[in-house]
C-alpha cells in the first residue's frame, strides 16, 4: 500500500533520494569488503578469558570490517521502510552484482604480470588476492542475509502498524545478520579454524553488529523521518511478491 506523490508525473523522477540512497549501500558494501575484511585488529578488555580463541588474554580481535559492514544493514532497513520491499530487492541484487565483479576484477589485476622494476605484486596479492573460499562465503551470506532483514523488516512493519521503527531494525538485524554470519563463518573458515573458533567468532561479531545497529538507531529514526516527508509516502508492503527472484514493476 502507497501514498502516491501527488505531483508524480512521468516526467520527473517518482523519488528524489532512492538513486542516493542504492549508491550509498553499494559504496558501503564495497568498501568494507574491500578495504576492511583483510585486517585483523585487536584491543585490550579486562574481561576476555584466556584461552578462548582467538584472542590472548585480556585481548579481543576482530575484522576491522565490522565497524562499517552493519552500516550497510542500517542503509538496508532505511530503504525498505521508506521506498518497500520491491525497490530494495533491486538494491540487493545492485549490491551482489556489484560484489561478483568486484572479485571477478580482484582476481584478474593480481593475475596480470607486473612490469619489470614493479615492486608492488606481493602487496597487491596480499589486500587483493581474494580466497576463493571467502569471496563464495561472502556474497552468499551477503544475499541470504540482505534477503532476510529486508523480508522480516517489511513484514514486521505491517504487523506493528508502521510504529515502532527501533523494534523493526534491530529485529530484522538479528535475524538478517544471525544468517549472515552463519552462512560466511562455516563456509569461509570450517576446516581451516578449529569449530570452537568459528563458532565463537561467530556470535560475537553477530553480536556486534547487533549492538551496532542498536547504536545507530537514533541516525536511522532521522534518515527515515526525513526521507519520508521529502519524498511523501509510506509504504505498507501488504501486496508484495516477497521472492528475491520477483520482477518488479516499480517505478522508482
């Protein structure tokens, strides 16, 4: 169910923000797959015990990726409350597409034989020599797990009548990132890692994420007030095809 915009024509763009919107979520997707996901950082906490992996006593390690990864899951739940299910299934299946050819060109530019006197391949190889194993476990995840927080926000909407934005966000990312992350830790690392340390990896950057969701609620409660009075809908997703292979005839 919409409110149509009362001076939509088919001339104009039906929404001012949505492109800005879908540009943000790939850039964030992109970037923190790229530039965070091959760092490990790690900082003290009194409370870590020793002995539990991977971390050293008193010390808690985690990918350096998680501070701007679950920004995506915010940009996520912004575009299906405010534009519906049906235009962020677009946005999700923009963001895969955009991760199958970021690896796909990670790949070939470490593949190409460096110039003599180019002393610059190891560095290369080392931030952007992909394993195989994680970019498969990476944009699985990212696919089921998008799918799922976009799937249970949109229902949670109608069932709370559109009130409640907090309870939609952060319910919708524990279920969407609970699959995430049991989809890429088991797929990317089992067999590599010992289980107990993929299955304590697991939960807590879960959790993490979680709690950083939770963090940015108030940012998201304004980047949805505002998007909404400036593009002048509210969207109930009461008659959508909820199946990520849907087409879609939505004008965006």
């Amino acid at each position: 169910m919409e409110k149509p915009l009362p001076s939509a024509t088919t001339t104009e763009p039906r929404f001012r923000f949505y492109d800005l919107v879908m540009a943000a979520f790939v850039t964030v997707l992109l970037l923190s797959n790229i530039i965070g996901a091959a760092k490990l950082s790690a900082i003290p906490v009194g409370f870590w015990p020793e002995g539990w992996w991977p971390a050293p006593e008193g010390m808690f390690i985690f990918g350096a990726g998680i501070l701007f990864f679950p920004v995506s899951y915010v940009i996520g739940d912004v575009l299906t409350e405010v534009y519906g299910y049906a235009r962020a299934r677009r946005v999700i299946w923009t963001g895969f597409a955009a991760m199958v050819f970021m690896a796909l060109m990670s790949w070939a530019v470490v593949a190409m034989p460096p110039a003599d006197g180019w002393d610059g391949q190891e560095a290369y190889k080392s931030v952007f020599g992909l394993v195989p194993r994680i970019v498969l476990a990476s944009i699985i995840a990212f696919w089921a797990g998008e799918f799922v927080n976009s799937y249970v926000l949109a229902r949670m909407k109608i069932w709370t009548g559109g009130k409640a934005l907090w309870s939609r966000t952060i319910g919708s990312t524990v279920v969407g990132q609970a699959v995430d992350s049991a989809i890429f830790y088991p797929v990317a690392f089992l067999g590599i890692w010992e289980t107990s340390a993929v299955l304590t990896v697991m939960v807590t950057n879960w959790a993490l994420k979680v709690l950083w969701e939770a963090v940015l609620t108030p940012v998201t409660y304004v980047v949805v007030g505002r998007l909404k009075q400036a593009e002048g809908v509210e969207i109930f997703d009461t008659d959508t095809d909820f199946s990520p292979f849907a087409n879609s005839d939505t004008r965006a």
